[in-house]
C-alpha cells in the first residue's frame, strides 16, 4: 500500500473492515504535514515505511516491486504525478 498525505484516511478504513488484511501489508507512506503515521503504524502492517519525500520512498518502492511474486496486489492512495510515478516503477521492475 502506497499513500501520501490524507490517503492513509483511506487504509485506515480499510483495515476497520477486514483488520486481517495488515498482517500481510507493506505500508509506503508519505506524511505530506499530515498526522496520520502513527494511526498508520497502530495498525500494525507486516512493514511499515515512512519517508519524507517521494525522492526518498522511490528506492523503496523499487525494492518492493523487484521482489514481487505472483499474486501481489497494489494499492496507491496518492496525488497523481506520483501515482505516474509508481505505476512507471511498476512496469520498470516487475517481469511478467
């Protein structure tokens, strides 16, 4: 799961209905000012990420999607450009 700002709101509700689901969830996010980090890690996901910065969550992400196997499903709560963003890493990374 990859969100940024106000996009947590939306894994957090998630996780209120199926709260299952995190015991097998990374976690990618990106604060932008908001305060939802700690809501984030209170869920306790199977990994959990905060950066700074897209910058700084990029080579993270890569990693992630390198290491993809069959199944892996995606969620991106975020603005657009870089939602843009991880889909191009998507495609870079993962081998069909």
């Amino acid at each position: 799961m990859i969100a940024d700002g106000d996009g947590a709101l939306a894994i957090l509700d998630l996780a209120k209905s199926d709260p299952t689901i995190m015991a097998t969830s990374h976690i990618i996010f990106i604060p932008k000012g908001t305060d939802h980090a700690e809501k984030l890690r209170a869920l306790n996901p199977a990994q959990f990420y905060e950066g700074p910065s897209y910058a700084a969550a990029e080579t993270r992400i890569q990693r992630v999607f390198q290491d993809a196997t069959m199944g892996m499903q995606v969620y991106i709560i975020c603005i657009k450009g870089f939602y843009l963003v991880v889909l191009n890493l998507f495609t870079e990374k993962v081998k069909y």
